[in-house]
C-alpha cells in the first residue's frame, strides 16, 4: 500500500530523542507531510525526502506543534516550488493565511497555497487509488484525525484526541491505526484536563484486544515523568506483536 516515515512521535513537549509526532506518507508517486512543527525542513532532509517537490501537507488542528513549521516550510521553498496544497479546517487556514502576511511569504517568489477544507467533502483527496477521508476526533473544535484507504488496506491516524471508541469505528475495518498514546493510565486522574484532550495506553490495550485484525502504533508521548515509557509498554504488552513502538525517523511499510 504505502510507507510512512515518522518525522516525530513525542507530544507538544519533545524530549531528547523524540520531536513533536509528524509523518510522511508515501503512495506510489504521492507524498503527504501529516502534521507540520518546528525544524520541518531539516527533519525531511534527514528522513531523504525532498522539501522542494512536497506539495501536500495535512495540518490536523491548530496547536503550535501540529502548525508552526508551515511558515518555514514556505519560506524554504521560495523559488523552488510553486504550489502547496494544504488539508485542513478554516481556523488553520485563518492562522496560515495570517502568518503569511506577517512574514511577507505572499509573494510571487513563494509558492502558490491552494487550501482544501477536509470537511467539505469525503474522502477530501482521492487519486491513482488513494483515498484521504477526515474524521472528527474529541481533542479540540475543529480537529479531525485521517483515514487512508487503498484497495483493502487502511490506517487510521487519530492526531491528538482524548479516547473515542465511535470516532474509531466511523473509520471501519483497520489495518492500522497510530492514535494518540500520551501517558500511561497512573498520569490520568480521574477528572483532570488531560483526560478531555488525550488517551492513556491502558484505554488503548482494553480497546484493541478483541481487534485482532487491527495493528496499533502509538505515538505522542508525553514522558515526563521517569519510568513513563516502561508503563506504557506494561500496559500496552497485552497486544503483543499487535503493537508496534516506532523511533522518530523509522519506516514502516503498510
């Protein structure tokens, strides 16, 4: 079907061996840059993907880590490209449009942006076999996570999101799905703010252990705290083989 190269799997806070969680995924001859934060130019150098051709990113929501880099990213290609394409919802397009002006990237030298709102239609991309589909998630208004089909097989990318068993299921039947795993359950107290905007590993393993069909790689993690990944491994273990942790910079092949 496809690969995907994680540019990122951390949350907004990076640590030292992991950025902010982005992606690229490659189709045949179609490339998308999933989510755009800071030092986007550099990481898709060191992952070999050509900055300079890249005309489709997917920007989920507004947050600075899912956002920030696309003004860098436009300045870089001044001269060098000519159009890009931008998934998103109208807020994101707002925020876009306003730093352009800001920064002056408005101009003839930079390329043309051709913005597609993810909500007007579904799937909002679809070409040479490969569907592009939005499906709003529970993280903020507006956001949305993305589903890729291509003959049977099909991944699911939630973005940040607190746990939606519906949201999931609206996607279907899933060969994949890289959905939102910041903390492990013991960083998730009954109440607090982080349950209404992300999911812990142990709601993950409890959902995903009668889907055997359906592989899950986590990501956005959080890590704070000393021990936190060895939790949410602990938790996520009842998956076995099922699960799959991914480095930022690995390849996986669908």
């Amino acid at each position: 079907m496809a690969k995907i190269i994680f540019l990122g799997t951390a949350s907004s806070i990076p640590t030292k061996d992991r950025d902010n969680t982005a992606f690229v995924f490659i189709h045949k001859s179609q490339t998308f840059l999933i989510d755009c934060p800071g030092a986007i130019v550099h990481k898709l150098l060191k992952a070999n993907v050509d900055f300079k051709k890249l005309q489709n990113v997917v920007i989920t929501h507004e947050h600075p880590d899912h956002i920030y880099g696309i003004i860098s990213l436009i300045h870089t290609q001044a001269g060098l490209n000519d159009r890009l394409n931008i998934f998103t919802n109208n807020r994101c397009k707002k925020i876009v449009e306003s730093l352009r002006a800001l920064f002056n990237l408005d101009r003839d030298k930079f390329p043309q942006i051709h913005y597609i709102d993810v909500f007007k239609k579904n799937p909002f991309y679809s070409k040479d076999g490969l569907r592009l589909s939005s499906i709003e998630n529970k993280h903020m208004q507006g956001s949305f996570g993305v589903k890729f089909s291509s003959g049977k097989k099909s991944l699911f990318y939630t973005s940040d999101t607190s746990f939606s068993a519906s949201m999931i299921e609206k996607a279907g039947k899933l060969n994949y799905l890289i959905h939102d795993c910041t903390g492990p359950s013991s960083s998730f107290s009954p109440g607090s703010k982080i349950n209404l905007m992300h999911t812990d590993s142990k709601t993950l393993s409890e959902y995903l252990k009668d889907k055997p069909d359906t592989k899950l790689i986590p990501v956005h993690f959080l890590l704070l705290k000393k021990g936190e990944e060895k939790r949410i491994r602990a938790e996520l273990k009842p998956l076995g083989k099922r699960c799959v942790f991914v480095k930022d910079f690995e390849v996986v092949r669908l």
